[in-house]
C-alpha cells in the first residue's frame, strides 16, 4: 500500500465516521465475513450500533430496508451489489467489497440497477 493510498483510506473513513450511529448489515452479510472484519478495521473504534438484518428483521425487501432503515446516521454493509447502487443512487451511505479495490463507499459501474418499486 502507498503513502497515497493509504491516506485515502484515512479519509474516507473519517467521511464515513460524521454522523455515523448505526451499521445497517444486509442480510448477505455474515458477522464473520471479511466485509464486517474490513470496515470493523476502517471504523478504528468509532462508536456504532451493528443492526444485523438476518437476525432482527429477516427477508426484509431491499426496497424496505431503504425506506424504513436508512437514514443519513447510517451506513449498509452489503455484498448485493444492485443494493449497494441503489442506497448510494438514493442517497445513503453504502458500503462493499469490490475484487479489485476493497472496500468501496463508491457505485460500481458494471451494475444496472432496475427501477425502484414502491415501498410495501
């Protein structure tokens, strides 16, 4: 890792850490996984509520989880990458693990997201 890089990533986490209260987890998203470890590791102790989606609200639609979750205090974990596109297209905080770059807090290019459908 360079000098460059490595200061990006300092501050894309100090981005990330203003106003950040809650860590929405996808329910893709395993406690264990490499995405939680990761951004775990970018948080650097900041204080945050971990919701994990699998065991408080399971098969909860990805369009719910926009509507009634998120927040400008939060930030999604996930590794569905059309998720991750649309929370950052709607404006929220979302984060994933790219093969090529990490962690990225930045939309993926290669990922069409379809249109929103009402919430239920």
């Amino acid at each position: 890792m360079t000098i460059r890089q490595k200061r990006l990533g300092e501050e894309r986490g100090a981005r990330l850490e203003r106003g950040l209260r809650r860590v929405i987890v996808d329910e893709c998203v395993g406690r264990d996984s490499e995405l939680v470890a990761a951004f775990g590791r970018r948080l650097a102790g900041h204080p945050a509520t971990f919701l994990y989606l699998a065991e408080s609200h399971p098969g909860m639609p990805d369009v719910e989880i926009l509507d009634k979750l998120m927040d400008r205090d939060a930030v999604l974990l996930t590794t569905d990458r059309v998720l991750h596109n649309r929370a950052i297209r709607e404006g929220f905080r979302s984060i994933t693990l790219a093969a090529s770059i990490g962690l990225t807090d930045r939309p993926l290019a290669d990922v069409r997201v379809p249109r929103s459908t009402a919430p239920a």
